[in-house]
C-alpha cells in the first residue's frame, strides 16, 4: 500500500471518525472509501466521480480538499503511468463498462413492437375499408334494382 491510502487512513483514525460515518454524511458507498485507503483506484469510478468522493472524503474529516485531490490524482498516477490524465475518456470508459449490455436486445423487441403494430394497423385499415366501401357500393346499387317478385308481391302490385 503507498502513502497516500495510509497517509488518509491515518488522518481519518486520528480524529476518530469511522468510515460509515464517512459514508452517511456523504452518501459515497463504503466499498469506495475503503478502496480509497487501499489505493485500489481500479475499484472506483473514473473521472470526476473519483475526485468527488475525495473531496467527500476529505471534506467529512476536515482536511484540504484540493490537497487531497491532488495527492490522489499524483498517487493515481504513480500506480498507472500509462494511463493519460484525461478525466473524461475515464469517465466515458467506466460509464460504458458499467451499464448494462441488453440495450442491443431492447432495440430489436422496440423494432419488433413498432413492426408488429404497424401490421396491425393496416390489417385493421383494410378491414375498415372493405366495410365501408361495401356498405357504400351496397347503398348505391340497392335503388337502382328493380324489385324483385316478392317485393312486388308485398307492395300489392302487379301479379302474373
């Protein structure tokens, strides 16, 4: 472990503040403040996040916040050269890695249901208009036909 995981712990120690404690008035979960004194830097978020919870940390035991910043972002880097200081790459990497990979499976059933709806639709378009235009034709020729025989037969007229 380096000095700076240490250096924390020992400040937190030395003014008696527990580390739930820490975590309820920051509300920064207990796994990423316990990293923090471990210098298990992988285990937190990338980026800004990972500041913050510094600045929570830092700020909930009384110390300077920017040092403290910087101490993290110096040890950080001694533990990974190789990687760049650019917070937002980080943060964008983290972000993807964290969500959850089904968004591809939704896409396909939100296509699926839009499809689906669609035939739907137009199944139900078609049926509305035959009904229509058979209603509409049949209202058309019924005038124009001469009367059948029992229609005339009904009426009381001519008979053969």
């Amino acid at each position: 472990m380096g000095q700076f995981g240490e250096a924390l712990r020992q400040e937190r120690i030395s003014r008696g503040i527990a580390l739930e404690t820490i975590s309820g008035s920051t509300k920064i979960v207990t796994r990423y403040l316990t990293a923090l004194e471990d210098e298990k830097f992988d285990a937190l978020p990338g980026g800004i996040l990972s500041k913050g919870i510094v600045r929570g940390y830092a700020r909930s035991v009384g110390l300077d916040e920017s040092a403290w910043v910087e101490r993290f972002l110096a040890a950080k880097q001694e533990q990974h050269p190789e990687q760049s200081n650019d917070g937002l790459e980080q943060f964008a990497t983290n972000v993807s890695r964290s969500r959850p990979q089904h968004h591809r499976t939704r896409s396909i059933l939100r296509w699926a249901g839009l499809a689906l709806l669609l035939f739907v639709l137009t199944g139900l378009g078609l049926f509305v208009w035959r009904f229509v235009n058979a209603r509409l034709v049949a209202s058309i020729v019924a005038p124009h036909q001469p009367p059948s025989i029992t229609e005339t037969a009904v009426a009381g007229g001519p008979s053969r």
